[in-house]
C-alpha cells in the first residue's frame, strides 16, 4: 500500500498528491541537501488554485493597456473598496476619479505602519493571512499582510516574466522548478512543492557553509536537484560565482534590489542564460520585469495594477518623466493599494515594445541598490542580514552607513516601545555580523525626507 | 435635480448671519428680546408661497432647554432659505416645511454642542449650506449632482458620527489585525520562488 500523504505536508500542501511526494522526499533527503530549518508550502486550497489559474488566464489575455489614464476596471475596483475600506471611503469620497485621479491622496510606506486597519477591508476574513518575511532592503521593514491566493499569483507571474525573456523550458510537473539562492549569515531553508505547477519543487537555500553537510554540498545539490532556473538577490548570484558553482539553469531571476549593468554582466557571462531583474515589493507584489530588448527598462508585469510616475505633491508627470512610482490595485485582498508609493522613481511611457510587451515600460528606474558592508578581516556582511536584525525590532524606518574607518552608524526611526535594552541587544547582533572591530553606534533619527532615500551607504573602500 | 446658486455665495452669507438668529433662542417667550422660532418659521414658508403654519406645527418649533441646539439649526436654515438668490430659484416651500419638521435637524443636533459651529466652522458651513440645496433638489452652481451628493456625504455629520463609531471598530479590528500579523509573522508563510 502506499504511504499517504504525511499531515505536516498536507497542512502545508492543502492540495498536495501521493505522486509529488518522490520528488518533495528526494529534495529533502538529498545526501547533499542542506540542513532543513523550517517546513513551508503554498496553502493553496482548490478555490485559491482556481483563482490563481483565473489571474494567469488574464495575465496573458487582459493585457490591453490603454495609456497614462487609470483603466475603467481600476476605477471601477476602487469605487469597489469605497465600501470596504475606511482608507479608500476617506480619501476617494465626492471625487470623480476618471477627471480627478491626480486629487487622490497618496498612500505612503508609513501609513501601512500607522493605519493598517484602515486600509485593510473590515469584512476581511484574517483566518487566511500570512505574511511573508521581507529582504528589508528599502530601509522600511513593513510585515506586509497577504493571502496565500495571491502569493500563488507570483508563479504565473515570474512564468511569464521568464517565458518574454526567453526561458523555453515548462517548470510544470516532476521537476524542480526553482531553488532561490541566498548568501546570507542565517535565513529560513525549506523544500516544497507547488500545486500551481502540478508538483513541481522548490527550494530556498542559503550559501554559508554552516548550513551544509559539507564544503561541496550545496555545488552537488544544485546540481542534482537540476532547477529549471535560479531565484535570489544579486549578491547570492555573485556568491554562487565565486564558490565556482558549476550549474547553469535555464535562467535567473534576480530581485530584491536592483540588478546593475555591471552585475547583470557578471551574472550573464557566468550562467550563459536569460538574466530577468524582476522589480517586486512585499507590500505589492511582482510590479515590473526587465525588458529582453532592453534590460535597463522594465514592463509592467500584472495587467490588475496602475503604475504611474508621480511628482512629490501627487501630479501625474508626463509620459518619460521621472518622478516617484506609485502603485494602485493588485490583488491583496488585506492590502488594497490606492497610490501607494513604492520608494523608487522612474520615469512611466506607453506603447508596444520591440520585444512584444504591450504593457506600460518603466525606464531611468532608480530601485534599491545592492551594498555590501566590511568586516575588519575582509568579509563581506550582506545589508539583507542587517535588514533581518532591525526588522526583528519595533523599528518604522532605519538607515545603516559604514564610514571608512569601518565604524557604522544606525539611524533608526522608532517608537516609545523601542527601549534602550532593545536598542542595546539590535547594536550587539549587527556587530556580531561584523565580527571584531567594528562598532554600531544606534542613533534615534528620522530618515532625511525628500530626495531618494538610500538606506545603505558603506564608505570603505 | 436642478443647478443652485453660488455655494461660496451661500456661505459668505451664512458666516454675516445676525446674532439674533441664534443668540436669542430659548428666550422667546420670556421678557428679553429673541428670535420667535415658528415665527420665524411661518414668515418664511408664507414668503415663499406657502400657507401659515399649523399649531401643532408651532407646538414642535416652540423651543425648550432640550431642544435649543436643534431649533437654533432651523434657525439658521431659515435664514439660508430668506437668500434672495434662492427664493428668485423658487425653492420648494413644501419641502422646506418637511425637513423643518422631520428628524434631519435633531440628528444633527444630536452631533455637536453648539449649532453655532455651522457659522464658525468652514467645514460645518459648507455642510449645512449644501443640506438645504439638496433639500431642495439643488446642487450648487458650477458642480453636478453626482460631485455635490458626494461631497455632502464627506461633511455629513450624522454620518461621521456614524464614520466614528467605526473608527472605534476600527481600533478594535487594529488589534485584531496586530494579533494575526504577529501570531502569522511566528509562523510559516506561504512559499514563494522570489524574495523582496
């Protein structure tokens, strides 16, 4: 008789089959695997299954972009929350939103901090939240709240970021679809698989050799596990090349921050693949990939989302100029964007590409950037570890420089329940990142407003 | 509806509205001088065309301690509806007797201390100022009747009395929400192949 499917996977894998289990079993028991640290799967019921296969179906099909106006079904979805979310009631109310886009308040990084609960629509049932941990790399670690339907949006999502960019291969059914590389001090590992891709694997691995059984272990598990393309920051791809990781996928894609030319170079010439930089925010989901043609502009990836470029009092800029991002739509059920401003700015043009894309391009695109911070003996502490650190504290925003006599200071920007003791154990764990010699001075401070903000800065040369 | 006066009109004249108007309500009756509510009330409705005033309706405008805030708000809109501008508007006088006498002015009344800040505060002016238009199928000139319905709603007092019942909601539902996040931020979340 076969074995059933064991509960701690069900719980995880709600749709979870007996025949996906060889490969969720051959990716956990791997001899090379790394040390597992935590268990996690799509909680994908069949509703949420359905949903997520009705939003790749119009991801393909809805994408008819009409120009710099919000669409009609933008529209029509915000007088929607009018009555579900005391956020949208309060600010969209006595305006005509076709002729008076440009009156609707904008929705900042610390109104999600400060007024979750308007925002969120009281009839929301939180039985289904989760909320899934953020890389911290924009200065504001915000515990965005989401659902487990929309989580699934990512995979016809990244599908499709893949697909325009030139992956051919099918990451559906008895294969491991994708590992997410990460190079970081500590961070959660697990295997899974994903109902949306029929069973497919996944897997999140971390670099540092204290979480594998041996020195070759991750190079032999990546290589084993055969992933149809890698996920991860640009740091942990610059990682994998210097551990002289053989495997090349069929592609990488790189989030978090943003994949400079540089880099992108680096990364290309090493895995010989299509490099897919794919601007994502906990808070909004996949916004924009880079385009084929072009790397250094970006299509909107959702057809459910309004970008635009806005100037600081929430004027809509011209087509091709560059001002602050703004977001609205999505389908976050806890967490309706109406103009929500992202943090990044570029410039918002219309009309079909070269490669094909017809939705709205993203160029001159100012994201986060990738900084890596010293230690005294050379080391390298990746700014997503410091992230980690804060983002485990009451901290609303925070800012990290390293001069260049290797001491840091740490502007934070809390609340009264940020008390000295708290701040005293976050200093000690960034300075045990660093290692000897170097010291973090915690500053009570406000972030500069105005400008881009760079929530990392390292001075040493 | 149809398109009204000049609302900044309105609210200029409201805000230059003589002090007998509200000051000396609830002394009606007594030796001190003051405003005579149904009195009030009845020069109005005739000068629009309408007939007197009944003695029950007198009954109801006849002001007591209790009451002070909410006659004092027909007052006011008595002296809203003598505009010039509006009366050459031929305004309905049958449905500013219904509204003196239905539960609008009490509900009103029961949202704030003194009817004097429909005078003093632009907010409340504009309110009440916009309340006697759409009373009277009237929006204010240069608006549609969708924008001004709207509007409305946004300064309605009733309805942010209302609006503040659920903010206390809300704060309940904030500490709901900051349960699940932190109980769900211990646990696992749903997997995803990229990060943020």
């Amino acid at each position: 008789m076969k074995q059933p499917v064991p509960r701690e996977i069900s719980e995880r894998i709600p749709l979870m089959k007996k025949e996906w289990l060889p490969l969720y079993n051959r990716m956990g028991e791997h001899s090379h695997a790394p040390r597992w640290n935590t268990m996690c799967g799509d909680r994908l019921f069949k509703g949420d299954l359905e949903y997520v296969r009705g939003f790749a179906a119009g991801l393909e099909s809805e994408r008819t972009f009409t120009g710099p106006e919000p669409s009609e079904s933008i529209i029509e979805w915000c007088e929607s929350m009018k009555n579900r979310s005391h956020w949208f009631e309060s600010k969209i109310a006595g305006l005509d939103l076709k002729r008076e886009w440009h009156l609707v308040p904008l929705m900042r990084r610390s109104d999600m901090q400060s007024s979750l609960e308007y925002i969120l629509p009281y009839d929301a049932n939180l039985s289904r939240l989760v909320v899934n941990p953020t890389s911290g790399t924009t200065g504001h670690p915000i515990p965005a709240p989401n659902h487990p339907a929309a989580v699934g949006c990512y995979d016809p999502m990244i599908q499709y970021a893949l697909r325009m960019n030139g992956l051919k291969s099918s990451c559906v059914g008895d294969k491991v679809a994708a590992i997410q590389v990460c190079s970081q001090q500590k961070t959660i590992v697990y295997h899974t698989v994903h109902s949306y891709l029929d069973g497919a694997g996944f897997a999140k691995i971390n670099l540092n050799e204290n979480e594998w059984r041996s020195p070759e272990s991750s190079a032999l598990y990546i290589k084993d596990m055969a992933p149809v393309f890698l996920s991860g920051d640009p740091y942990s791809f610059l990682d994998y090349i210097r551990r002289g990781i053989e495997y090349r996928p069929g592609a990488i894609l790189s989030t978090a921050v943003t994949l400079e030319r540089a880099l992108r170079e680096k990364i290309s010439g090493y895995f010989r693949c299509p490099v897919v930089d794919m601007y994502s925010l906990n808070e909004t989901g996949p916004v924009a990939y880079s385009c084929p043609d072009d790397p250094s502009k970006y299509h909107i990836l959702p057809h459910d989302i309004y970008v635009e470029a806005v100037s600081e009092t929430g004027e809509p800029l011209p087509e091709g100029e560059v001002g602050k991002i703004a977001v609205s739509g999505g389908r976050n059920p806890y967490l309706p964007l109406l103009r929500y401003l992202t943090g990044d700015r570029g410039a918002v043009s219309y009309g079909k590409c070269s490669c094909g894309e017809t939705s709205p391009t993203l160029s001159s695109f100012e994201g986060r950037e990738l900084v890596l911070f010293r230690s005294r003996g050379g080391g390298i502490v990746n700014s997503i570890d410091i992230s980690g650190i804060v983002r485990s504290f009451p901290v609303y925003s925070f800012s990290f420089l390293q001069r260049a006599d290797y001491s840091c200071i740490l502007k934070i920007d809390a609340g009264g329940e940020m008390t000295a003791s708290l701040a005293n154990r976050m200093k000690d764990g960034i300075e045990a990142l660093f290692g000897e010699g170097v010291t973090v001075e915690p500053v009570r401070e406000k972030p500069a407003a105005g400008g881009k903000f760079r929530p990392f800065i390292c001075e040493v040369e | 509806m149809r398109e009204g006066p000049s609302l900044e009109a309105m609210m200029d004249r409201l805000a230059a509205i003589p002090p007998e108007f509200t000051e000396g309500m609830g002394k009606a009756g007594g030796k001190k001088s003051g405003v005579k509510l149904p009195a009030l009330v009845n020069d109005l409705l005739t000068d629009l065309g309408g007939g007197h005033i009944t003695p029950e309706e007198v009954k109801a405008l006849e002001t007591s301690p209790e009451k002070k805030p909410h006659l004092e708000i027909v007052a006011i809109l008595c002296h809203i509806y003598h505009d010039p501008a509006l009366r050459e508007l031929s305004v309905s006088h049958e449905k500013i007797r219904k509204f003196f006498l239905s539960r609008k002015p009490e509900e009103l009344a029961s949202c704030i201390d003194d009817a004097g800040i429909f005078i003093t505060d632009p907010e409340r002016r504009e309110e009440i100022c916009r309340l006697a238009l759409n009373v009277t199928g009237m929006y204010p000139s240069g608006e549609n009747e969708k924008r001004a319905k709207e509007r409305l709603a946004t300064l309605d007092s009733v309805e942010r009395e209302k609006i503040l019942d659920k903010t206390r909601e809300a704060q309940k539902r904030a500490r709901e929400i900051r349960e699940a996040m932190l109980r769900k931020e211990a646990e696992e979340a749903a997997s995803k192949m990229s990060r943020e």
